[in-house]
C-alpha cells in the first residue's frame, strides 16, 4: 500500500470541493485523476501534497499517516510536484535550477562555506540529458519556451529523486509534438527510475496513452475507479462526460 | 554543457584585477587622505557592512528589512555599555555585541518570518521602533536621549589610522564571509526562494526556517557594523535604532544594484559621501533621501551596477548576433 | 485600588483609543484591500493632517466653529494630496512589485517627514477641545472627557459608512469584487485606474480627517507618523488583513491593550500591544478576521 487517501474531505467555507474520496495508489503505477472542470482534481492533488490542510479524513504514505504534515515535510518523505501554472526559477539558469532539486533532497542546504556549484555535477548532467534540456543549461528559466519549461519543472522535480510524483496537468499548453515527447518522457521516468506516477489531465490521449489506473472524479466525489477499460466502459462515466473524448 | 570553463576564468581575473586593485588603494587611502575624508571613508566602510548584511535578506533574499538598524544599534549600545559601565574587555565587548544582535534577531526575526512581502517589512519596521522606544524611554539604563559617550577603543587602535585599518579588516573578512555563504548551497536556496519560494517550499525547504537563519546571519552582520562603529565615533545615541537609519542600508542597495553583490557597497559609498556633502548645508537629509529613492524606482531599477550590467549584456549580446551573421 | 470605577474609566479611554485607531486603520484597510498597496504613508498623510488643521484653525479663527471648519477643510486638502501621490506616483507602480511599491511609500514618509519638520518644526502642538465638547461627562463620579464621546460617535459614524459604502452601494460590490479579483473586473469595463483613484483619495481623506480629529489630544509631533502606522499595523495584524471587521476588532483590542497597559506600566504599553500581536503571529498568523493565504 503505497499512497492511500481515506474518506479525504476539503470544504472552502461552504464549498465541499473534495467529498469523502477515498483511493488507493499503487507503488509503480501511473495513475491519472481526471474529470470534468469543477470536479475537485486540483483540489484532491492539493491534500495529497499538503498544499491545501484536509477538512476531514486521512492520507496515508508508506504506512504512515501524513494528513497533517507540511507540504515540505511530504516532500522529504518522497512527494514532489509540479504545478498547472508552469513553477520554476525565472532567474536562476537551467542548471542552478535543477541543482536546487538535488540540494534540497541531499540535505546540504545547510552548508554555509562551500560552493554550491560544486555538488551534484553528474547527477544535474544526467538529468538534463534525460530531459533534453542539456544544451540549455546557462538560459535563465523565463528565457526558454513553455514546453521547455515544463520540462524544467519536471527535470526539478526529478531532482528531489521522489517516490511518489504528482504532476498537475503535465501537457497543458503543449503543442501535439511537445505532448508526445512529455508523454515518453513520463513514461520512461516511471520505468527507469521506478517512479510511481500521480498526474492530472485533461487530454484524454494522453491519459489513455500512458496511465495503468484512472479515477474519475465529478463534483468532489469519486465515481470511478480501474483499468482504462474498466472507466471507459462505466456508465456513470459517460453520463458526465456527456459523450467527450472519452 | 556546463559552464564555458575558460569563460568562467576569464570573468574571475577580471574582477579580482579590480578587487586587487581597489584593495590597494583602500590600503593606501591614510596617507592620501585628510582625517575628515578618512572618517568619511571609515563611516562609508561600516555602512557598506550594513548595507551588505541587509542585501543578503533583500537582494538575495527577496525580503525587504526596515529594521536592520535596530541590531546596528542595539550592538553598539552593548559594546557602549560594556566598555563604559562595567569596564568590560573591548574584544569581548564586540562579540557580546554581535551576539547581542543575534539572539535579538532571532526572536524578532522568530516572528517576521510568519509573515512575507509587504508584512514582513512592516513588521520589521514595527519591530525596530519597538527597540527604539525601549531604547529611548529607558533612561536610567541607557541614558536615553542623551545617549552614551566615552566609548574608547584600547590604546593601540586610538588613532584614526589604525582604527581605520581595523575596520578595513573586519569589512574585507566580514564581505568574503557573506561571500562564500551567498555562493554555497545555503545562498543558492535563499536565491531560489526569492525566486519562487512555493516551489523551493514544495522541494522539502521549511521556508519560515531558512528565513530566519539568513535573518539572524544579516542580523549578526549589522550588529557587527554597529560594534565596531561605536568605538570609532567614541559614542551612541538612540537615532542609531531609528527608521530612518534602516533606510539608508536599503537605499544604499538599491542605488548600487541589489543582484550585484558589491552593488550595496557602491551604492552606500555614494550616499554616505553625498549625505556628508549634503549635511554640509542643510538638516534636511531625509527628504533628499525620499527623492533619491523615488528616482531610482523611476529611472534606475537595477540601481547603477545593475544598469551596467544590463547594458554590457546588451552589448554582448549585440556582438554574437553579428559574430552570427554568415 | 483597583475599584470598579477605575477600570470602567480606563475602559472607555480604550473605546476612545480603539475609535481613533480604527479612524486611522480603516483608511488603511481599504486602500490595502483593494489596491493591495500597502500605504506605509497613511500615518504621514494623518500627521499632515494634524499638523495642517492646527495652522488652519488658528489661521481661520473662527469662534466654536473653527475646529470643525478646520477638519473638513484638512481633509479636502489631504483627499487632493492623495490623488497627487496615486496619479503621479502609485499608478505607475502597480506593475511593479510589491518591493517597489512599499519602497516608494517609504520615500513618501521620508519626504513628508521633512515638509512637517520644515513648516512647524519639532514642537509639540495642540489644539484646545472644541465645543460642546470642552467639558467631562462624569460616569460613576468619574470625569470622561466629552471630547472623547465625540471621537467614539464619529468612530461609529465611520463604521456605519464604510459598511454603508461597502456592502449597500454599487460602488461597494465593485470594491468587493476588485478585492478579489482585479483582472475580471476590468474585463467587465469597470475603469480600474479611476476606482484605485478613488479609494485612495477616500483613504487620505480619512487620513487627514483622523489627523484634525487627534489635534485636540495634545499629541501633535514629529514622530507621530510612524507611531499611528505600527499601532495600525498591529490593529491589522491582530484583526486580520483587509478586513474590515477585522480592522474593528483590532482597533478595540489594540485601543484596550493599550488604556490597560497605561494603567500598569505607562512606558511598556506599546510592548503590551506587541506581546498581543506576537501571541496572534503564532496561533492565527492571518489574523482573527483575515483569512490564509491557503
């Protein structure tokens, strides 16, 4: 049992945007969370990685309960993320970027006399060539393009070498070739570096190319949960898609 | 892929050409130098330490301080009063003063770091005036308004010269300390938490944490440029914790260019030369100092090292598109 | 020694405290709420406003009247000064940061600080207490000054206004809504440089009037600008950021901190109000009424 959320529930005054969810992630999945606008995805991502506190009920990583950790505690128990609005470091270069994913993870970030630039070279090398961002190591984050800098974010991410990777909407604002290469990208991450993979989509394609597991969610609520075949034949499902790219 | 390493090369002898040589001068500047210009130059010194200590938080950072003179002057009243009530060791007096500074940061900064942007700033502001006040009212302690004199260094460190000397060392020792931190993997998180701090936040940094431990360092540096400061001036008066002495550090970095670690000093190199100048002929300092700042939000975003820097970037960038060309 | 009477007194300082304060912190509130600019010079604009009113009323010279004369004419001039410093100063840094915004504010107070010094100098000034409220009012035998009341019914007014203004007005709902969301309200149409125009001229004009209505206390000086703005801080912090109700439960908890701290300890008051702000950092840092950033 990898990541688990029990009967989660987040109320904005009012507002139940997340009602009850319980889920089960599986270590070594990629598991999409999809569903109509409104339907709480974000929100759900939020309680898992300690942006927003839960109303109620519990979440549960690697058999310890994490409902009221900090998001930063999360993310040195193996919970990194990115973010739908692109998250990265306008001024600080490619490469300064990625390190800061491997500082924080190393736990040198209380170094006071040595030079940062000096640590982790392989390690940056190896992540950028992966990403395929190696020959724009010296370009300032707000330089590159929007495909880029969701690889960015994501080459910063692997930095923190997690366990568990949510991604919010990795492909959003791509164009079809950028959507391709993130989708092998993804792909490859979970198979070589035996990343568990949480992610949030819109583009059907990509949610039918590469998740192992789907849940569905409408208004805050749970209403499907399997194989793509299993969410794709539910009624349930295609009542609230009302026929889309489902 | 990695940096052009004969580039990199290339860039450190030529700053540490200038460095090198602007050291030289500043060794040279007693036998040049009247003793008003060297006390000048002495103030500009201290001032630059305290201006570098509030960068770290600012430029660095990306926090704005409005009390950094509140630990200036808190230190020095320590030493003041150690050196003159109880007699106490000079050298020990000056780390006491430090310290002082610290802890007093760390309980300030304890709460400022709940807050960010706009509250942390007025919060340090408010902070600040609250040592002022205590400060002020506590007659009986501090000799209130009247402030405390007879602050005098040992012996050997009497004269304008070798004092001078003395606090070219500890400026030169304290810059290379803030140095190497900005450079090292403490510095480049304080960087990327300026840069974006909810992503740093979500890559497993406590950011309140790390705010207050630079709140504290910055805190120490000012305390440090108050302790040596005080000896020389042989006294302390409560104006030294006033909100209007937390400005000068920050105009200093502004005009000088905050992302430039030396900018601050530049900047406060100016300011205290001209805020003599302008001492000369008028009380009126504060308004030139509003005005001074609303030019250079207006016409100097980077302050003057920061303008430089654009244009030669500018420029070299001009130079590789025609290298470019076929 | 500590009869009921004494502390029903030191009581009612407080409410007259707290309404002063929130007189001054209100102005705040709402520039912040909506501009989200905090202006660090709303405690200059209130001593200009002091200081103005004492030369004004003692130019005029007007018998009874002059005092109210006086503050109405002080806050025409501080409403002025403000669309000054918005138009020529503020609007073009709303597409800046917040560093340079809270940089230029405190350029203002620098600049403020030095006009008040140059036209009146670093004396202590006051103006007497106007009528009808020149006498006391005695509760439980116990005199309380009726200029006092008089602060605390224009506090009042105060509140009632702004709640008019914010929550029965059109002009209100656009307040609210540019609150929250700038963007969509300029997408509507609605002109956001003229409403940002607004606000800030009704926050200086609330300014300046705190500012005549203080001269009366005696405590007209130098230094009083950045005292009202860390009390005002406190009352935000303690009540909660751009709220105002929050701002009303601030102004009173700060106004009463500080009546009672007097009583104990006349210097440490202002350290009281701290403790309190501190306390408030640690359990609920967006305040009673505020609401977290997450």
């Amino acid at each position: 049992m990898f990541l688990q959320t029990q009967q989660i529930t987040k109320e904005f005054g009012k507002l139940r945007a997340v009602n009850n969810v319980s889920l089960e992630i599986v270590k070594g999945d990629i598991h999409a969370i999809i569903g109509p606008n409104g339907a709480g995805k974000s929100t759900y991502f939020n309680l898992v990685t300690g942006y927003h506190r839960a109303t109620s009920g519990k979440v549960i990583f690697k058999g310890k309960e994490i409902t009221h950790l900090p998001a930063y505690s999360r993310c040195n128990l193996g919970i990194t993320r990115s973010f739908q609005i692109t998250s990265i470091y306008p001024k600080l270069t490619v490469y300064e970027s990625v390190l800061q994913g491997l500082l924080c993870h190393r736990k040198v970030t209380l170094n006071f006399f040595s030079s940062a630039k000096k640590f982790f070279k392989e390690e940056v090398c190896r992540i950028l060539e992966d990403v395929g961002l190696a020959d724009q190591a010296n370009t300032l984050g707000d330089s590159i393009s929007h495909g880029d800098k969701k690889r960015l974010e994501l080459a910063i991410t692997l930095g923190t070498e997690p366990e568990l990777l949510c991604l919010d909407e990795p492909t959003c604002g791509m164009s079809p070739e950028e959507t391709d290469v993130a989708m092998s990208l993804i792909k490859k991450f979970s198979e070589e570096r035996g990343l568990t993979i949480l992610f949030t989509e819109h583009d059907m394609s990509v949610v039918f190319g590469i998740a192992k597991r789907i849940s569905v969610l409408h208004q805050g609520t749970l209403i499907a949960d399997g194989t793509p075949q299993e969410v794709r034949a539910s009624e349930e499902v295609q009542k609230v898609y009302l026929g889309g790219s489902a | 892929m990695l940096t052009n390493q004969t580039e990199k090369k290339d860039s450190i002898v030529k700053r540490g050409w200038w460095l090198g040589l602007l050291f030289i001068l500043f060794l040279i500047a007693p036998s040049i130098l009247s003793e008003f210009y060297l006390s000048i130059l002495c103030e500009a010194l201290v001032m630059s330490l305290l201006a570098l200590s509030f960068n770290l938080l600012f430029g660095y950072m990306g926090q704005l301080s409005f009390g950094q003179a509140a630990f200036y002057g808190l230190s020095g009243y320590t030493v003041a009063m150690l050196v003159t009530k109880v007699h106490f060791n000079f050298w020990l007096s000056l780390v006491a003063g430090v310290l002082m500074a610290g802890v007093i940061g760390l309980v300030v900064g304890y709460f400022c770091v709940r807050l960010r942007g706009i509250y942390f700033a007025v919060l340090t502001l408010a902070f600040g005036q609250l040592l002022f006040v205590i400060i002020y009212k506590w007659h009986n302690f501090t000799g209130g308004d009247d402030g405390i004199q007879g602050v005098f260094p040992p012996d050997f460190l009497k004269s304008p010269t070798a004092y001078y000397y003395f606090i070219l060392l500890v400026f030169t020792a304290s810059a290379y300390v803030l140095w190497r931190i900005i450079q090292s993997p403490f510095g480049q998180t304080l960087k990327s938490m300026r840069e974006n701090s909810e992503r740093t936040e979500f890559l497993g940094i406590n950011i309140a944490r790390y705010q207050l431990i630079a709140f504290v360092i910055a805190a120490g540096f000012a305390g440090l440029a108050g302790a040596i400061w005080v000896p020389f001036y042989r006294s302390v008066a409560p104006f030294y914790l006033m909100w209007i002495k937390s400005g000068e550090p920050v105009m200093a970095a502004i005009l000088g260019g905050p992302p430039i670690f030396l900018g601050p000093v530049l900047g406060m190199f100016i300011m205290t030369f001209f805020h003599a100048w302008v001492l000369g002929f008028t009380i009126y300092w504060p308004v030139v100092m509003g005005a001074l700042i609303l030019v250079i939000i207006f016409f100097l975003p980077g302050g003057i090292l920061g303008f430089a820097h654009e244009k030669l970037k500018e420029r070299k960038e001009k130079l590789n598109l025609t290298k470019g060309q076929p | 020694m500590m009869s009921f009477d004494v502390l029903f007194n030191q009581f009612l300082s407080g409410i007259a405290r707290a309404a002063m304060l929130f007189l001054v912190a209100s102005g705040l509130s709402l520039t912040f709420g909506v501009l989200r600019i905090l202006n660090f010079a709303h405690g200059s604009l209130y001593m200009l406003g002091a200081f103005l009113s004492y030369s004004i009323w003692k130019f005029i010279l007007i018998p009874v009247v002059g005092f109210y004369v006086a503050t109405i004419i002080t806050a025409i001039i501080l409403a002025l000064i403000g669309i000054l410093i918005e138009f020529f100063l503020l609007r073009r840094l709303y597409v800046r940061g917040w560093p340079e915004q809270l940089l230029a504010t405190y350029a203002i107070i620098l600049i403020i600080t030095d006009i008040v010094k140059y036209g009146w100098g670093g004396e202590f000034l006051s103006i007497p207490r106007p009528k009808p409220f020149t006498g006391a009012v005695f509760l439980f035998g116990f005199p309380f000054p009726s200029y006092n009341f008089f602060v605390i019914l224009l506090g009042l007014g105060l509140v009632i206004f702004l709640w008019w203004l914010v929550y029965r007005t059109r002009l209100g709902d656009i307040i609210r809504a540019a609150a929250h969301d700038r963007e969509m309200v300029s997408a509507l149409g609605i002109p956001i440089p003229w409403l940002f125009t607004w606000i800030f001229v009704l926050g200086s004009l609330i300014a300046g009037l705190s500012g005549a209505v203080t001269a009366p206390f005696g405590s007209v000086a130098l230094g009083m600008d950045i005292e009202i703005i860390v009390e005002c801080f406190a009352v935000v912090v303690i009540g909660g950021m751009g709220s105002l109700p929050g701002t009303l439960l601030g102004s009173l908890i700060v106004g009463e901190v500080y009546a009672f701290g007097i009583m104990f300890k006349p210097e440490l008051a202002l350290a009281f109000i701290f403790i309190v702000m501190a306390v408030v950092l640690i359990i609920r840092p967006w305040g009673i009424f505020g609401r977290p950033e997450r």
